[in-house]
C-alpha cells in the first residue's frame, strides 16, 4: 500500500528566526539545533531559507549613522503551539527593518535586552513605542 507524506509547511517567523540566527555569527548546525525545542529542520533546510529569503536580508544592512529614530513594537505569535513574542525594530525614515527578536515573555526585561543590542549596534537614537507597559 502506498502511502502518502504530508508536508508540513514551517511559519514564515520561524524561517526569520533562523536567518537572524545565522547571521547572528550562529553556524548553521548550531541555529538548526537552536530550532529544535520548537520545530526540527535541518541546517540544509536554514541553507535553503537564506538563498530563497536574502532579499529581505538587505533591508537589515542599514549604516549606525543613517538610523536616526526607531521605532518598537512587539505581537504575540503562536511559535510551535505555545505563545511567544515577536519585537521588531523600524527606522521609517529608511523604511528599514533594523532588528527582531522571539522571546517567550512579554515583560520588561525583554524589552530591555532588545533594546541594549539596538544601542549597541546603532548607538542612543529616539526611541518610539506605542506605549506598552513594558
């Protein structure tokens, strides 16, 4: 008897997370095993994500002294069945994505640690929320 595989698709947010893994220094080994807690794909799968997504990519290129405001925000997203956060940072003056994160809480601390790496990489600039709590 034949039978028949179904494939399932991995969410679009997964396949960033495993690009900014990549070019967060990660091998790819070591962001497929990153991935694993949450879905399981091979680090040719993560090869594949970057050669099909690297257009997108260019929009984090963005040079320390161009960015002169950013903007935060954060969404809950479903990652794997459990609830997770997506953090974005965009400077729309160069409608530029300047960074994301996934982290499984939505509190101060996150915020914190998403914004000391925006500061380290792109120095004190203003930064605009649309006035969470966090």
């Amino acid at each position: 008897m034949l039978s028949l595989q179904t494939r399932k698709r991995t969410p679009i947010v997964i396949i960033f997370y495993a690009l900014y893994l990549y070019f967060s220094s990660l091998s790819l080994r070591k962001a497929s095993h990153v991935l694993e807690p949450i879905i399981k794909r091979s680090h040719v799968a993560i090869w594949k994500w970057i050669q099909k997504y690297s257009f997108v990519l260019n929009s984090f290129d963005v040079s320390r002294k161009d960015v002169k405001v950013v903007f935060i925000d954060e969404t809950e997203i479903n990652v794997g069945g459990k609830k997770a956060w997506l953090w974005v940072a965009f400077e729309p003056n160069l409608k530029a994505f300047l960074s994301f994160r996934i982290s499984w809480h939505q509190n101060s601390l996150d915020a914190y640690y998403f914004i000391i790496r925006l500061i380290k990489k792109y120095g004190k600039k203003p930064i605009y929320t649309d006035g969470a709590l966090w």
